[in-house]
C-alpha cells in the first residue's frame, strides 16, 4: 500500500534549527527506504516564502505496521520537527 504524508513542523522560535539538525539522520532515513524501494517521491513543504514549513512524502509499505516502525524510526519526530502528521492511503492515477 502507498501512503502520501503530509508532515508539518513545530512553529516555535526553534523549529528550523531542530529541522537542520536532525535532516541528515531523516536523509540517511529516506535514503534506506529508497533503496529498499519504500520511497517513491518526497521533498519540503515551502511557505510563499520559500522557508521550509514540513514534508512531503509518498511511501510504500507491506502493512500498516510497516508504516508504524519507520514513523518510530523517523528522526524529524523523534527530533520533535514534526507537529502535525496526516497520513492517508494513496493510489497513483494511471493516466
């Protein structure tokens, strides 16, 4: 099952550097689910200002409970950068 995640950040005054601190774990992250071909298309969440404000994944998992382990695993939850996280089961159009 694909799944698209919208991730949010914190907005208090150390936010962003809570987010630059954990991004290189959330990269190498990313980087073990793309080899396993769990990630399919990610990148930031822009304000009209071009600050980064979250995230936005689409990944693929076996079962929920797969989903589960990596959200336990993700550095920028762990790292208290996420605040609101909304996961929703995604199908890609064929078109």
């Amino acid at each position: 099952m694909q799944y698209v995640v919208h991730a949010y950040d914190h907005t208090d005054a150390d936010a962003y550097d809570r987010r630059m601190a954990v991004r290189p774990a959330h990269f190498d992250t990313v980087r073990d689910l793309k080899a396993k071909g769990q990630f399919i298309i990610g990148g930031a969440l822009l304000d009209p200002d071009g600050k980064m404000i979250g995230s936005m994944l689409v990944v693929e998992f076996e079962t929920e409970e797969a989903l589960q382990q990596w959200l336990q695993r993700e550095p920028y939850l762990i790292g208290n950068v996420w605040d609101n996280v909304d996961i929703k089961p995604f199908r890609k159009a064929d078109v």
